[in-house]
C-alpha cells in the first residue's frame, strides 16, 4: 500500500467522522503527515451538541511509536480512569455499563486484573486450546462445500465470540443477542447499527443493558450451581481469594466481549485481505505454516491495528517529546499510527508474514493494560488461518471490503469471497 498524502497538515481533522471514511490510503498519508510534521499535535474534540452533551477541552494526538510506548509505561501520569475507550467524557450513566477494568487505574485495576487473570492462566487457556481447533473445522465445514461465503460472518467472526461465549458458560441460544449487541456497542457512529438520528448513547445503553441482564442471570445460577467455567471462578471466592460483585461482572463481560470478539474478528479479515492482496506473501506462509505462524501472527495484529487508539488523561503536568501537556489534558495513543511508524517498522506499510523485530502496539504498549488476551487472540488467529490457507487455499476476495465507519475499530463488515469447494472433516 502506498499512503497518499493529499491531506496538507492544516486538513487534517481526526474529529470529523468522515475522516474515518476516507479511503485507507489517505488515512494512512494522513496520520504518515502527522508523524513527520507534528507528532503531538492539539485537536478539538469532535462536537456533541445533537446529543446535548457538552464538547469537550480537546486532546493531544500521540502518532509516534515512542510517544505512545512512553505514555503506556507512565500510568501514573497518563491514567485511564478518566475513560480509555472514549474520547469524549461519557455520560456517567454509560460508566455503570462501560466502566470496566480497561477504565480503571491502580490500586482498583490491578485488584481486577488479579481476580480476572484467573481465567487467562496457561491452565485455562489450555482447558479452551481443545475447543479452539475443533470449532474452528466446524466453522470451515459449513461453509466449504458451497465454494463462496461472506468471509466475515461465516469465517472471521463466529470464533471469537464462540470462545468467548464457552469461556464464560454462555449457551448457544445466547450467542447471537451477544453477537447483535457487541455490534451495536462498536458500530455506535456507523449508520447500518445505530439509524442516523437515533440518539447513539441510548442505543449503548440499551445494548449494555441486555448483556448486563445476561450476567446477572448467569451470576445468580451459578451462585445455586457452581460449574467449571469462568463465571463461576469469578464470583466464588475460594479461601480468602477477591471476587467480583455482580456489576462488576456484568461491566467485566462487557469489557470482554467487546474487547475480545470485534478485535480478533477484524485482525482475521485484515488479514486474510493482506494476504488476499499479496500471493507471495501468502505463498511464503503456507510454504511452511508452523515455521512462520508466530510472526505471520504479529504482523497481523500489526497490520490490522483492530483497536485504533485509546485515551489517557493527565494526572499532572507533564512534558512529553519537548511538548509540554498540563494537568487535566487528554492524550490519545493513535495505535495505528505508532505500528506504521518508520523510526521502527522498515517498508511499514508492507506486509510482512516473517517481519522481525516486530515491536507493533497493536495490543497496546507496555503497561497495565496490555492487552490481557493477546495469548488468546494469537491463538484463534493462528488456528483459524491454519484452516484457511490449507482447506481454502486459493480463496479470493471478490469485492471490496465494506467498512466500518468508526475512529475506534478498524472494523471490515462485510468481503465476499470464493474458493474450490472441498469435503467436510466433521
Ligand atoms: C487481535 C485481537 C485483540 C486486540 C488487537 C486487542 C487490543 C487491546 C488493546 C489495544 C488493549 C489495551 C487497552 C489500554 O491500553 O487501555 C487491550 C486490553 C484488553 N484486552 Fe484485548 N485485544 C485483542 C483481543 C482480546 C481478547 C481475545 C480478549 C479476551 C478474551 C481481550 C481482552 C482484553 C482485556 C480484558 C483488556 C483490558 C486489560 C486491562 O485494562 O488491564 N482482548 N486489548
């Protein structure tokens, strides 16, 4: 990809959804102007007045690899209490919803992060390693004698949010309001999920009121049945192990299944878009799968970028690169932009299945709040690919990607493709 920098620096607004809209190239041109000419640079916040909630003070844009390291290693001045995952303040209603451990600082986010690494040890990750490979044949059979699908809904999205629906014990009837729900919550500034007119955060809210709904109910019979799933591990205190309270658990599985559903989704559709784009590079990794797996996954992750940035606010003046920020200031940590930067990625807009070192911060940088799924993720990308380039190996895109108008998610929502059909495993 080349990036086109038709933007001058002075066009650029990262405020104006429809910025989000523009073809990638530009994007990337854009963020590429942002880097080179001004890599901390001041925005006004995008206006809310339709939503008759104030606009807000404005933040710094961090684009630069180093910055956003800088800022994800210094929780103490860069914290995410204030909101991460917004860049406006939220509403406090939507924080009893949205108010999970991602935005939460010490000493309440590592208590969290304690009670729920529970579920992310190696143990429980191996307990799911089993179901990971047989659901991902299953997702493949269905679709492989027909010989076209829709690569996004047939292939990309059922895996995480099956994983994560087993994880937690949530049954199959559940699986498509979850489904439907999480994509309402990320899709808020894309028409096709919240109607244009319609006021987006009562659409949040009412989406996070039915999965919190979920949780409580399943809180509430796992307190009479206690099962070998993750539900139970967090609401049962074994000796004098913490516990999460029912709202916890219920902003927790939000957190969870936003965070772990739309992500890995869209890093495999990237994905198989890049590889999609560039047979030698596809070629290359399925000359010898295994070999290149671990770094064809992290360039993937790179790539795709799935989460687009996350906020801090500062707990004090601060200087930053020779940038002076002030209490009380937002900063954004464009992760897209750091993973392309050319003071650390050599051709960084080329796709590279063997690229090493490969230092993306695609999971977010060094910090608390790496991402605590990442090993998960890694492993649903893998297994699903592994799929892919041997059962569907001459899989093609037949139609550009439609797109997810978003700031947040790198989101594709729809790529037809077709390939040689080929018999079920199951
Ligand atoms: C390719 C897939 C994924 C990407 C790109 C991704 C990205 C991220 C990023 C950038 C953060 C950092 C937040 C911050 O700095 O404030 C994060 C945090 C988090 N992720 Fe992921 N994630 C992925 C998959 C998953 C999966 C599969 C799960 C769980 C099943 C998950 C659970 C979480 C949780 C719980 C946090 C919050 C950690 C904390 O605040 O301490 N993620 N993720």
């Amino acid at each position: 990809m080349q990036p086109n920098k038709s933007l001058s620096l002075d066009e650029i607004d990262l405020s104006d959804i429809d910025f989000w809209s523009l073809p990638p190239e530009e994007r990337e041109g854009a963020f590429q102007t942002l880097r080179e000419e001004d890599p901390i640079r001041f925005f006004q916040e995008m206006s809310l007045a339709e939503l008759g909630l104030p606009q807000g003070p404005g933040y710094w844009a961090l684009t630069r690899h180093a910055d956003i390291q800088e800022a994800s290693r210094t929780p103490e001045v860069f914290c995410s209490s204030k909101g991460a995952t917004s860049i406006p303040d939220l509403p406090p209603q939507m924080n009893e919803f949205f108010g999970g451990m991602i935005n939460l600082d010490d000493p309440r986010h590592g208590s969290q992060r304690r009670i729920i690494s529970r579920g992310f040890t190696p143990r429980a990750l191996g307990n799911l390693e089993a179901g990971v490979k047989s659901r991902a044949v299953a997702i493949i059979d269905k679709v492989i004698e027909r010989g076209e699908c829709e690569f996004v809904k047939d292939i990309a999205a059922p895996l995480p949010l099956e994983i994560i629906c087993e994880m937690m014990g949530i049954p199959e009837s559940q699986t498509e309001m979850v489904f439907n729900n999480t994509n309402t919550i990320l899709g808020l500034g894309d028409p096709e999920f919240v109607v244009e007119g319609s006021n987006p955060i009562m659409a949040g809210m009412q989406a996070g009121s039915e999965l919190a709904a979920l949780m409580k109910e399943m809180a509430a019979d796992r307190r009479a049945n206690p099962k070998e799933d993750f539900t139970t591990a967090l609401i049962h205190a074994v000796g004098d192990e913490e516990i999460l309270t029912d709202e916890e658990l219920a902003s927790f599985f939000i957190l969870l299944v936003v965070a772990g559903n739309e992500t890995t989704r869209n890093a495999i559709s990237h994905g198989m878009l890049a590889l999609d784009a560039d047979d030698s590079q596809r070629a290359l990794w399925a000359s010898d799968f295994e070999k290149h797996a671990p770094t064809a996954v992290e360039e993937i992750v790179r790539w795709a970028s799935p989460v687009i940035f996350m906020r801090r606010t500062l707990t004090r003046d601060y200087e930053l690169s020779g940038v002076q920020l002030r209490e009380g200031d937002k900063a954004v940590l464009w992760y897209n932009s750091g993973n392309r930067d050319a003071a650390v990625f050599e051709n960084p807009h080329e796709f590279e299945v063997t690229r090493t070192p490969n230092e993306h911060v695609g999971f977010g940088g060094p910090g608390p709040h790496f991402c605590l799924g990442a090993n998960l993720a890694r492993r649903e990308i893998k297994v699903m690919f592994e799929q892919i380039l041997t059962r569907l190996p001459d899989l093609r895109i037949t139609a550009p990607p439609e797109r997810l108008r978003s700031n947040f998610i790198h989101g594709i929502k729809r790529m037809p493709c077709e390939y040689t059909p080929g018999p079920k495993l199951g």
